[in-house]
C-alpha cells in the first residue's frame, strides 16, 4: 500500500520537480522566486519526508518561506499534498537530489537556514558517500546560505553523528559550531518533532544536534 492508501494526492501550485528545473547550463536559479511573498527569508528542509516539520513550523513562521526538498517521489507527493490542503502559501516542495540541486541549480545566499533531520545514516562503509553530508556538500552549503546562515543537524545515529563532527573540525574555517535549540513547533522534551524522531522515540534512541553558523569567507 503505497503512503496515499488510495487518495488523490495533489501537489499543484505547492510542488515541483528537478526535471520541470531549466538546465542549470542555463545558470543558478533562486528558489526564493517560487513563492508569493518572495522577499521573505527562505529555510529549506533536506529530506523532508512526510512532511511533517515543514507543516507544523510553517503556519507558525508565516513570515518565514519553506523549501522542503525530498528525493523519494512517494514522499514529496505526501507532504506536497498535505501543504496544499493546508494552503500553506509558505510552504513548497521540490522532488530531487538535494545535494545536486544544491551544486547546479541553487543561487548563492538565498537561504537563511538548511534544516537536516534523521538523515538516512548509510552504516556501512562503502555507503559512506550516499551520506548527505560530505565536505563538497558542506562547500556547497556555505555558498547557499546568507550572512550568519545556519545549518541546522540532528540524528539519532551515534556514528553519524561522528561523521558530522568530523565534518564541522575539518570545516571550522567556515562554520562555527553550536548547540542545537529545537524549533518553535516542537513539543516540550521534543528536539525537531518530525516523523523519525517521534517513531525513534518510542524506540528509546539518544539523540544528538547541532547548529553549524556560516562564517563570512569564501569555501
Ligand atoms: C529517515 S528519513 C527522515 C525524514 C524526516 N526528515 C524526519 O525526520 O521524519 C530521510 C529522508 O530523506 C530523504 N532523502 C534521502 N536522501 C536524499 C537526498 N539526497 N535528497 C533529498 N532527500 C533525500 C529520504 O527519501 C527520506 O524521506
């Protein structure tokens, strides 16, 4: 049974896809343009899932623009569906590879904050380069952020999250590390309130975070 059990999902006017993209030989995009109010600070989700951060801390945060960007088709029909029943005008889903969208589509400075929650954590060695994070992505994403932007990671992983300590010492040139503070929508003893934080929850998981601040200089 496929995550819709049998409704129509509709994701017009809130979803797009990386094949509906101009070719990025055409030059970088700024997805700040996709939403009504585009003059507002966007924050973009990697690996948004169900959908279910971005509409528990949109209608919060009207002020703010959300891009979630989710690479698996069932789930960004799901989540784009679920904002447009919500009409949330600031809120938009893109279905693609966030690390290639990132690379050669993504305009410089146009985001204010990255959130990664429960990165799928590829255990095994040879998988290591399927992780989202990696030095070139951590390059990628100090070029797309603005001024004092923030990446914002957390996991349950215990050697993922080795992984991204690794990353932040190899680039503390760019980010500076500090502690995580969750959300306005989380609820009390929450730390994101997404969908695999609630399910890890119940599985009694430990959980880590951090917040990455880009510091002003080039990659
Ligand atoms: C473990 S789930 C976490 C979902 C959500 N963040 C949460 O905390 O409930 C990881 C999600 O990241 C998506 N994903 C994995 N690699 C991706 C990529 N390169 N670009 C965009 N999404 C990706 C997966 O399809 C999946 O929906």
């Amino acid at each position: 049974m496929s995550l819709s059990r049998g409704k129509t999902l509709v994701t017009e006017g809130y979803g797009l896809q990386q094949c509906d993209l101009p070719p990025f030989e055409e030059g970088r995009i700024d997805p700040r343009e996709w939403f009504a109010a585009p003059g507002r600070p966007l924050e973009i989700e990697i690996g948004s899932g169900k959908g279910t951060f971005l509409v528990q801390e949109a209608p919060l945060r009207p002020a703010v623009n959300y891009l979630g960007i989710e690479k698996s088709m069932d789930f960004y029909r799901y989540a784009a569906d679920r904002v447009r029943r919500r009409e949330l005008d600031n809120v938009r889903l893109l279905r693609a590879d966030a690390a290639e969208f990132l690379r050669f589509w993504c305009g410089d400075g146009v985001a204010a904050v990255v959130h990664l929650y429960f990165a799928d954590p590829w255990p095994k060695k040879r998988h290591h380069k399927r992780r989202i994070i990696q030095d070139r992505v951590l390059g990628d994403l100090h070029r797309i952020l603005g001024p004092a932007g923030e990446l914002r990671l957390v996991t349950d992983h215990e050697e993922l999250w080795a992984w991204y300590e690794q990353c932040a010492r190899r680039h503390a040139h760019l980010f500076q590390e500090r502690p995580f503070n969750p959300p306005e929508s989380a609820a009390p003893g929450e730390i994101v309130g997404s969908n695999f934080e609630r399910k890890y929850r119940r599985e009694g998981r430990p959980f880590f975070g951090m917040t990455l601040v880009r510091r002003h200089g080039d990659t």
